[in-house]
C-alpha cells in the first residue's frame, strides 16, 4: 500500500512550512533580544563573567541552529547536546557554592555522557554517512 504524500505545493504542505518558518524567525527574534539583555547586564556591571560569557554560548548555539535549519533543513542532533553541555557547565558555575559535592558529581558525570555521546554521533556519521545526505557539520 502506497501512502499518500504532500508536496510543498499542497496548501497543507505550505501552511506547515509557514508555520516553521515564522516560528524560527520568532526562535531567531527572541535570541537576539536575550542576547541584548545580558549585554545590557554586563555594561551595567561594568565587568564581564564567565558564566555570562557561557550564556552568550548558548545564544550563539541557538542562532548556529536556527541558521542550519533555515539553510539546509536539517538539524544536527550534536547542536542540542552542546548547548546542554555549555548549560550544565553553567548551572555548575552559577551554584557552585549551594550544590552539594555528589551533585557537581553526577551533572560532571552528565557532562562526560553527552560528550560521548556527540563523538559517538560524530564518529558513526563520518563512518556511516546516510546515503541521501551530505553531512552538514
């Protein structure tokens, strides 16, 4: 049996891509005024701290995401694991003093995971490329 298929010129087909489309602008729009915001921050405090320069990394990581999927309509699975890695880099930072050793432990420990995981990702995607698909990253 032969599913039946929508093709980009079915008004259906061009609503959905409507839809993502305006919701990856409203994703890109909404990036650049928290990126504005914690620059706003930071000339307030007159000084710059790491934890507001990780966050600017998660920004960075959104907008690389958000261009990637605009340019080729794909997203890499590695992208979210960064930006939570870059987060629990920062979540570590910021409490530092409050969490208790055998937590910094475990989001360590979630740390060294997602790492594996994206050279994991990395390495099967060189090794075994999908054959309708050029790697992107």
């Amino acid at each position: 049996m032969v599913k039946p298929t929508l093709d980009n010129s079915h008004p259906m087909m061009r609503f959905i891509l409507f839809v993502e489309r305006a919701g990856l602008v409203l994703i890109t729009l909404a990036t650049i005024i928290a990126i504005g915001q914690e620059l706003w921050v930071v000339i307030q405090k007159a000084r710059v701290e790491l934890h507001d320069i990780l966050l600017l990394f998660i920004y960075l990581e959104i907008l690389t995401m958000v261009a990637l999927y605009f340019t080729s309509g794909k997203l890499p699975v590695r992208y979210p694991i960064y930006i939570s890695i870059v987060a629990i880099t920062r979540f570590i930072i910021l409490g530092m003093k409050e969490i208790n050793a055998l937590d910094i432990v475990y989001l360590a420990g979630a740390i060294l995971l997602l790492t594996i995981a994206s050279i994991v990702l990395r390495y099967g995607q060189s090794k075994f490329p999908h054959s309708r698909e050029k790697s992107i990253d």
